[in-house]
C-alpha cells in the first residue's frame, strides 16, 4: 500500500526530530574535545601538546571557553543532523533493491544525505570555526562573540558570498564522509546478530563506523578549517591560500605533511562518543516514537 502524503510528512516530521535531538546531545557533550581539536586543525594550538592547550585556553579565556562556539555548533547541528539522519533513512528507501547489498545502499544513501545536510547548514558551520578556530590571548578580544553578530560582521566584510567561503572542499569532503558512515553503519548493522539492534549495540556500529570515515577522510577536514580562517582579521601576517589546492600546497610546504594530520587522535576520540550518542540517541528517539505511534 503506497504512504499517504500525510504518514509521509509525520515520518519526515519523527525522524527529523530525532535527528536535531541526537546531534545536540552529541555535539554538547564532547564540546571541549571539539575545541581542541578546532584549534589544532587551524594551526593555533599550542605546540607542546593537548593539555597545554587545554590550559592555555582556560587560563586565556576562562573554564566556559571550552564551549566557545557549542551554541552556533548546536543551532547548526539542529537542522544539519535533523536533514542528515531523516534523508539518510528516506534515501535508503530509494536504493532498497536486492541486487544493492547493505554497504552500497547505505553509503550512497549517507553521501546524498551528507551534500543535502551541508547545503542547509554551512554558513552556520564558518560561523563556528570564527568564533572557536582562534586561541583568544589577553589583549586581542575576537569580535565574534554571537551567531549574529558573526554572520553580519562576514556578510559586510566579506559580502554574502563569504558565508559560503569554504564550502567547495565542506561540500565534497561531505560525500565521501558520509558514505563511507552510513556505508560501514549499514553493513555492520546487516552483520550483526540481534542482541546487536538495540540503540547501545547501534551506538557502538556508529562509533565504529564514524572513526573509519574520520581517519580516512581527516586531511581534507584540516583544509576546509584553513580556508574558513580565510579574511578573518583575528588571523595576524596568516597565510594566503588561493584555493583548496594551493592550500594543500601551502600547508605541507610550510608546516610539513603531519600538518594535514594535525588533531587527528581528538578527532578518533571524540569521534567514538560523539557518532555513537549520535546513532544511539536516533534509534532511541525513533523507538520513542514508534512507541507513542508517531511512527511506523
């Protein structure tokens, strides 16, 4: 029996909310891990490692600072994992075929889902990486203090077109991200026994499934971080970089080829936590709602 128009948009409506639900848990719990890591992909965090990092930014800007940036990360993951998670799950439907295992299906279900999610949420993401990318010493206050104010102040600036400054390597780094995720989500959910199809069990296959996808795709992340400093005046003598090529060019030349590395252990660790609330969270919500029967 074909869905209705209505169960259809209830099913948009569930699996959206689901998705906003589980991002912002994720993404505020391992906030100050994201700030770390933020801070060693723009090249501003502390040589000496982590912790001195970590101490650098409590000493420079206080014990929240950790959280700099977690609100426009929050009000962009909202909507990003809200699209992400519900068009994963309404792509899959569209690959359901028998000749198309489990991999294929979910990963090209996860990349389409991963470009439509980018699309709708990036000027929030350059928003983020303004106000957290920059290591804040005393004395030279950052203008970007509020999601607003951040946007307007690179809107006028930059012009309209600097809110999408950035977005061509965010854009096609999201295509493979996202399907070598879902791709490795799918395939382990389809393996996997039926002790494994709770939402800890899933939470576990998206931790795994999310560190694949991270380390594989982690030097085009670092890129993406540099381009979106790009014209920001907290950047002082900053390097030019004319295009994603040039970028990469530029950072192995100067800094050396770890550079494109640079925060990959933050990104594995926080990674796990973060992809597995992620998935864990979704399949509770959705379990929620099939509960109340708000979905089928």
């Amino acid at each position: 029996m074909e869905a209705r128009p209505a169960d259809t948009s209830r099913k948009v409506l569930a699996l959206g909310v689901s998705g906003g639900i589980a991002g912002a848990m994720a993404k505020t719990l391992i906030a100050p891990l994201e700030r770390l890591r933020l801070l060693a992909q723009t090249g501003h965090a502390n040589p000496l490692g982590s912790m001195a990092t970590l101490s650098a930014v409590i000493r420079n800007e206080g014990f929240r600072a950790l959280w700099r940036g977690n609100t426009a990360n929050v009000v962009r993951m909202v909507p990003s994992k809200c699209v992400l998670l519900a068009c994963s799950d309404l792509y899959q439907d569209l690959f359901r075929h028998e000749h198309i295992n489990a991999f294929t299906r979910g990963g090209l279900a996860g990349a389409l889902a991963g470009g439509t999610a980018t699309l709708c949420s990036y000027p929030l993401d350059l928003v983020r990486t303004r106000m957290a990318g920059v290591l804040i010493t005393p004395g030279t206050p950052t203008r970007y203090h509020t999601i607003l104010g951040t946007l307007v102040i690179i809107a006028r600036e930059e012009s309209v077109f600097g809110l999408f400054r950035g977005i061509t390597p965010t854009l096609l780094g999201s295509f493979p991200y996202e399907g070598i995720k879902f791709g490795c989500y799918a395939s382990l959910k389809h393996q996997g026994g039926e002790e494994w199809q709770q939402p800890a069990g899933k939470a576990v296959f998206g931790a795994l499934a999310g560190t694949v996808a991270n380390v594989l795709t982690y030097p085009n992340d670092v890129l993406r971080r540099r381009l979106q400093l790009q014209g920001c005046p907290d950047i002082k003598n900053g390097v030019v970089y004319n295009g994603y090529v040039d970028c990469c060019r530029k950072v192995v030349a100067l800094e050396g080829w770890r550079a494109l590395y640079a925060g990959l252990w933050l990104t594995v660790v926080r990674g796990i936590p973060n992809t597995g609330i992620q998935f864990g969270v979704y399949e509770l919500c959705k379990k929620a709602f099939v509960y109340f029967d708000l979905l089928d």
